[in-house]
C-alpha cells in the first residue's frame, strides 16, 4: 500500500482527453505511477503520445460504464464527453457514462479503499439565478433539455459521491470546474474557445450564437489541474463540492473580439440562433476554494490564449485535423 511518503498508483479515467492528459502528465512528473482509461470516445492517442513508453504510465482502453478491477490507491474520475456537441450525439450514452461510469469507479474505490474526485461541473448550476455561483446554490436545472444528458448525469454522480461517502464512508472529492481551456482540447468539439480561435487562424466567420451577450467565465487548464490535484489532496474530512475555475467573467462578443485581436486575423462576427437551454450567465464564486484549496488561478484570459492560439496554430500548419 502506498504512503504518504511514497508514490502512488493513480487511476485517471478519460485520462487521454483535454484534461486527462494534462493531469497523467502531472502526475506522472510527481513520481507517481499512472494508469489512464479511456474507450478514446472524445480523446486521442495523440493526446498522451508522449507519455507512451514511460514506465509510470499505462494506457488502457476500456469504457467505464463496464466494472474494472484495478488495485490503486487513487481515482480521478474525469471519463465523461464535456463539450455539448460531443454529449449531445449520444445522449443515452452520455448519461450511462456519468452514472453507471461513477458507480462502477466508486465500486472500485470502495473495493480497493481508493480516495476518488469526481470531475463535475457548473453545470449542475443550470442557468443560474444566483450569480456568482456558490456552492450551497441547488441550481436551475430543465430535466429534459438537449443539455440535461449531461447535467442531470453529473447531478446524479454527485448524489452517488455523497450517498457512497454517508453509507460506506468512501474519502471522496467533488470538484466543480468551470469552463476551461488550453492546448489539447479537441479542434471540432464545438467549444467556444476552440471554435473561435480555429475559425479565426483560417479566416472563417466567428460564429456567436445569440448576441453573445451569455457570459461565461475562463480558467486556462494549467490552473485547473493544479486546483484538482491540491482538492485531491486535502484531509479526508473535505470532500467538497467545491468550485474551481477562473472568476474573469467575459460575454461570448468580448471574447470573439479577444480572439479576432490576438490572432490578428480579418475574421468577422456572424451571429447565428442560441441553442436551447444556454445559461447566460457564469461565474465561480472562489471562496471556498481559496479556504480549503490555498488556490487562486493565476493566469490571465490573454496569456492563457496566446499559448491556446500557438497550439492551433501549429496543428494547423502541420495539417492534422482541425
Ligand atoms: P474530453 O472530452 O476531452 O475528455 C473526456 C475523456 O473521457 C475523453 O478522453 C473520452 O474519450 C473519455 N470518455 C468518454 N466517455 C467514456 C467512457 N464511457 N469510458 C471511458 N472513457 C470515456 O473533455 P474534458 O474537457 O477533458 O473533460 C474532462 C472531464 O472534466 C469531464 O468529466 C467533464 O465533464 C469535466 N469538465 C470539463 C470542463 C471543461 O471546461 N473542460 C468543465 C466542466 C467539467
Ligand atoms: N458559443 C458561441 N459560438 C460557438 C460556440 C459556442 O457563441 O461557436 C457560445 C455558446 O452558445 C455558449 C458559450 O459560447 O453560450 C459557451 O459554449 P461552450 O459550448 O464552450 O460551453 P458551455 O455552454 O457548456 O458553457
């Protein structure tokens, strides 16, 4: 068994997605031994490519809404599809993936005493009708929306966490991120950040939807990651929720004209219809965070989309699929 003194063996599922593989890679530099699963529904190989052949890490292809016997000290559950075009193509598969992917993990965890953190969302905020968002909020949540696959799924994760937590005194950790963003999120997953900037380096219409007068609040992902691992961190009596995220509040207009500026591109904005049930307002209220985490994000919207711009872009260039 694994102290605190020596390294662990960490399971991530969705380890080879957008955050997944910024987590492995964290890890794994933390001396840590890590196995990444995921049925690569969302992630690619290309992901975690270079993290292939280093004796800490272990890839495993495997869909979580079957059981898995591991034995590991650690879960970060993050297997789940995120972004509402990639949730929205297989609702019924979206809903199997949080809730039978969180009830086998926590089966796991409880077989093997593993600590887990679940990776849940804003969402579960709904539209919200109080802003910031605190975690003591209920939320604002349409059961039977093109959204609520994903929403009510993670609501349902999070109530399996508590009720495994209360019945079989499991350590566990729910994190809500906000939107977040960086190098490795997938070109064609419909995300504004990834839309906009992959629309803007090929000179394409910036497609806003609505007036793109919605807000919505950006953490760039080195902060997120390091947010989770100290939440995974913390003494057992903490499980959380707890938000993470960036509070810089933005609307979708500011930041398309952000992207058009720093790309330098002659892009214009086109606006096309809001899809159904799109909060129009977000924003992570930090205090507990800041308590219990000792964390505050600390990169900046611009900073942190030069170095998103220069990863497109550099895919680009190399033709891979964008
Ligand atoms: P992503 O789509 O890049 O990563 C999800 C990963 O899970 C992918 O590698 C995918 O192949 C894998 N996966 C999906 N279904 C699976 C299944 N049934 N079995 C095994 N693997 C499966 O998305 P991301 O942005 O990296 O998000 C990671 C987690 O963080 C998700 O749970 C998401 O809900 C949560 N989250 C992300 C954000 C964000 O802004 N990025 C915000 C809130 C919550
Ligand atoms: N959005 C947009 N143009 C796009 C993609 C998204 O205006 O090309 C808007 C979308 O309607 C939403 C916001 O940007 O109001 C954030 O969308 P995303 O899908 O990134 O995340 P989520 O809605 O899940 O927060």
């Amino acid at each position: 068994m694994a102290n605190e003194y020596s390294n662990k063996r960490i399971l991530v599922t969705g380890g080879a997605g957008f955050l997944g593989s910024h987590l492995c890679e964290r890890l794994i530099a933390q001396g840590h031994d890590v196995l990444c699963v995921d049925n690569l529904f969302t992630g690619s190989r290309d992901n975690i490519l270079h993290l292939i052949g280093n004796p800490r890490f272990e890839l495993m292809r495997h869909d979580v809404t079957f059981p898995l016997y591991v034995e590991v000290d650690e879960i970060f559950n993050l297997a789940c599809p995120a972004s509402p075009v990639h949730y929205q193509y297989d609702p019924v598969q979206t809903t199997k993936t949080s809730v039978h992917g969180a009830i086998n993990m926590l089966g796991l965890a409880k077989r093997v005493k593993a600590k887990i953190l679940q990776a849940s969302t804003s969402e579960v905020y709904g539209d919200p009708q109080v802003h910031p968002q605190t975690e003591d909020y209920w939320g604002h949540v349409n059961p039977i929306g093109i959204r609520s696959c994903y929403d009510e799924g993670k609501r349902c994760a999070e109530t399996l966490f508590f009720d495994y937590h209360r019945q079989h005194k499991l350590r566990i950790k729910v994190a809500r991120i906000f939107n977040t963003y960086g190098p490795r999120m997938h070109p064609n997953d419909g995300r504004v950040v990834s839309n906009f900037i992959v629309q803007a380096l090929k000179g394409q219409d910036i497609t806003v939807y609505g007036k793109g007068e919605q807000t919505r609040s950006f953490c760039y992902v080195d902060d997120l990651i390091e947010a989770l691992m100290r939440l995974m961190n913390t003494g057992d009596d903490f499980t959380g929720p707890v938000n993470v995220g960036n509070p810089g509040e933005f609307t979708i207009l500011q930041l398309a004209e952000k992207v058009i500026e720093l790309t330098g591109s002659s892009s214009r904005v086109v606006f096309r219809p809001l899809p159904g049930d799109d909060p129009m307002q977000r924003q992570p209220d930090l205090t507990l965070a800041r308590a219990k985490l000792g964390w505050e994000p600390t990169t900046a919207l611009a900073d942190g989309l030069k170095r998103t711009i220069a990863y497109f872009d550099s895919r680009l260039s190399k033709s891979l699929p964008a």
